[in-house]
C-alpha cells in the first residue's frame, strides 16, 4: 500500500467548516487557525471568483475526475482540479501539466462542463 493512498483529500469548504465548529466551541482559535478560517472563508466565498464552493460540489468534481484513467494515478490532480475549478482547457491544461499529464480535447471539455454543472455556471 503506498503512502499516497492514506491520503484524504477535503475541500477548503469543508475546512471552513470544520475551524468554525472548532471556533464555536472553544470560543477562540489559536492565530494560525485564525490565519486559516480566514483564507478558507474567502476561498469558499463568491468573492473568490463569483461562485460558492461545496463540500458536495468537491466531492462530485473529483469524482468525476478519478473516473479518468489518466488522473486517477493521481488524485492530488483531481482534488487541485475540484479546488480551482478551471473553466476553460487553459486553465485545465496548466493543472494537468505540473504532472505532465496530457488528456484529449473531449476529456477535457467533459470535465470543464462537469464543473460548470456542479457550480451553476450561466
């Protein structure tokens, strides 16, 4: 079994989440976690880039993703993809190649009206 495969990977939603449970019942985060419900508050928001991220959406994306032969040997792709949401074959393109990872035009295309699906792209 390989290091990579005790790996869970969760949304920023759900780490959101998960410091403001934390907050509510400590009432007071140490200044990192402070640091870090901050960032994820903003990159869960609609200030991000006009759409709101779910936990569920996540988990559908990079499920969507690990369907992919290509990119289920590594699913730190798939959850960068989930995490980004890239709307375009550039911006998909930029992700797949830090692994050099290269997928068909149609893939991709699939993949990109995956997302745009799962976050109510007009």
């Amino acid at each position: 079994m390989s290091e990579k495969s005790n790996f869970r990977y969760i949304s920023t939603s759900h780490v959101r989440d998960k410091l403001l449970d934390a907050q509510s019942r400590r009432g007071e985060l140490e200044y990192a976690q402070t640091l870090a419900l901050q960032h994820a508050e903003w990159f869960a928001s609609h200030n991000r880039m006009g759409y709101k991220t779910t936990d569920q959406g996540f988990n559908s994306i990079m499920s969507f993703c690990l369907d992919n032969e290509k990119i289920a040997k590594y699913p730190e792709l798939a959850s960068k993809i989930a995490e980004i949401l890239p709307l375009d074959t550039d911006s998909l393109r930029a992700i797949l190649g830090t692994r050099r990872l290269a997928l068909a035009g149609e893939e991709m295309e699939s993949i990109i009206d995956h997302i745009k699906k799962e976050i109510g792209y007009a």
